[in-house]
C-alpha cells in the first residue's frame, strides 16, 4: 500500500494548537505512516514527535518553514531533513524568534489606533513554547470578540496587507536557503498559490531551491496543475501537506492533501546529496 503522508505540520512548538505527541497521535489515529513536523523558525517540536513516533510505525522528519521577503511579497520556504540538533542553526532559529517577540508587542501597539488593547500576557501564554506569530494575536482577538472570524483579523488587521501588519526577522531568500543547506536540508518552495506571484520560482530555483509544495490545502485545482507544470520545468521534487495547525484555523486539516508517492524518498536522497555536498 502506497505510504500515506503529510509534509507539512506544525505543532504548538510555533502556531499550531496540538502538542508533537498529539501531532503524531492524531497521524496514528488518520492511519499516515510519514509526517513532517515543519514549525515556523521553531525545531524543538522534532525532537517530541519523533520520541511518540516510537510507539506506532510513524516516521517523523525533521523540518523548519522559514520566512523572507522577496520583491516586498513574504514568501515561505520549507526545510526537510535538517539536523534538528546543530547549534549554530538553532542559535539563529532563535534570533529569529526573538524578532517575533518583539514584534508581536509592536502589533499590539499597533492595535491601540483601532481600540484594541490586547494583554500582552494573554497572547504570549496562548503561544506558549517556541515561536509565537500572527495566528496567535488572531486567536485572542477572535477569543475576545474583536473580530467574527481568524480571517477577519488577518483581513481587517494583521494580514501582509492590513494597517497592523510588521515584518518579522529580515532574511534573504539566498540565505534562508543557504542556512537549510548548510544544516542539510532540501529547501521546498511552500504554498507558492498563497505568495499571489510567480516571479520569484526561477531565482530561488537559482539560488538551489529543490522543491514546490503543488498540493496544499490551499491550492485550487487550477494551482495545482499550474505548479505542477512549474515543478516540470524546473525539475523540481513535486510534495505536498495539508499545514495542519491543530484547531488553530478552525479544523483539523492533516492527512487532507494527496501527497505524490516518492515524495518521501527524493526529498530523502536529495537530502543525502546535500550533506555529502553532491547538492
Ligand atoms: P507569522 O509567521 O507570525 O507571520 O504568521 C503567519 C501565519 O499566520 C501563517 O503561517 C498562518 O498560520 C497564519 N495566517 C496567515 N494568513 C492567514 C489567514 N488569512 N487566515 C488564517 N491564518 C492565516
Ligand atoms: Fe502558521
Ligand atoms: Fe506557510
Ligand atoms: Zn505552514
């Protein structure tokens, strides 16, 4: 039976709500047999996942979803097989979630303007461990009856577009792939329908991107095909993943996106030429 898989997951290691042992529990109860735990600028969610794993016939790989900027549009980029224990990547993993913090008060002052005056605290203990971000003040302003839905706080207030929008740690797009490489890990272009441009696929494509998420919760069928097409072009490994994050957008979303079969092993072997610097 082909693996049933999900290459995009995050955990409450960064804006999900399940813990990584819920994460793989929940994997075990939908019957996939790979996931990849791929938290934004957040690792410490592998390491849990991977210790449950051992109770059911689950393999976990390590992933990361970092952000940069390209053309003033945010732009995601996965990482796959990183070594989730060197020091040197989580030490700017770090750096990158201290922005957030930072950040994350900045929002909030940017909220006063509409009359919105969010505890602080409240939205930092929602986050809880590892990386809190945008999904996190979008929650409490929902909790607290500021908006009807997580999109309106996205649309009306926090969205790449929205008046309280800030930018987070500032990253080019060579160096976000560089850094996954450096660590050993295949960067794959996340989501590219949600990014509203294509522009940018042949410069990361340049700069050694190795794979585009085609199939994503996100993705109309027409995107689909569309990337689908790109991935030819370009010879890129076509993945897939649902972007799970537990309850955090209202439903469960894992296991929900066709994965291609063999996915799994050319991000692993790809992943095997990286750290053998073949890449
Ligand atoms: P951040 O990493 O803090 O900039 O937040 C980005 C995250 O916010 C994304 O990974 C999504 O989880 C979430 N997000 C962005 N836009 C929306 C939206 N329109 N509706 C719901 N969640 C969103
Ligand atoms: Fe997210
Ligand atoms: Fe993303
Ligand atoms: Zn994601």
């Amino acid at each position: 039976m082909e693996p049933r898989v999900d290459l995009h997951v995050h955990t409450h290691m960064s804006d999900g709500t399940f813990s990584p042992a819920e994460v793989v529990d929940y994997a075990h109860k939908l019957g996939l047999s790979v996931i990849a735990i791929t938290d934004h600028d957040c690792i410490d969610g592998v390491g849990p996942a991977r210790a449950r794993a051992k109770l059911y016939d689950i393999e976990v790989i390590p992933g990361v979803e970092l952000t940069v900027e390209m053309d003033n549009i945010e732009v995601h980029i996965l990482g796959y097989f990183i070594d989730n224990k060197n020091p040197a990547f989580e030490k700017k993993l770090k750096e990158m979630r201290d922005v957030r913090v930072k950040r994350t008060l900045t929002i909030i002052e940017k909220l006063k303007q509409f009359n919105i005056h969010l505890d602080a605290d409240k939205v930092f203990k929602l986050s809880g461990p590892g990386a809190i971000g945008r999904l996190h003040v979008a929650r409490v302003l929902y909790e607290e009856g500021h908006v009807a839905t997580i999109s309106d706080a996205f649309r009306k207030y926090i969205g790449n577009k929205g008046p309280c929008y800030v930018k987070k740690f500032k990253m080019t797009y060579q160096e976000a792939i560089a850094m996954l490489m450096d660590n050993g890990g295949v960067p794959v272009l996340a989501h590219p329908h949600v990014m509203g441009s294509d522009e940018m696929i042949p410069k990361l494509v340049q700069s050694g991107l190795r794979g585009i998420e085609v199939y994503h919760t996100d993705h109309p069928v027409a995107a689909t095909m569309k990337y689908e097409e790109i991935a030819k072009k370009y010879k890129l490994i076509i993945t897939g993943g649902s972007d799970c994050h537990g309850l955090g957008k209202g439903e469960i979303l894992m296991g929900r996106v066709r994965v291609p079969a063999g996915a799994v092993e050319e991000l692993r072997s790809e992943a095997e030429k990286i750290k053998k610097g073949q890449g």
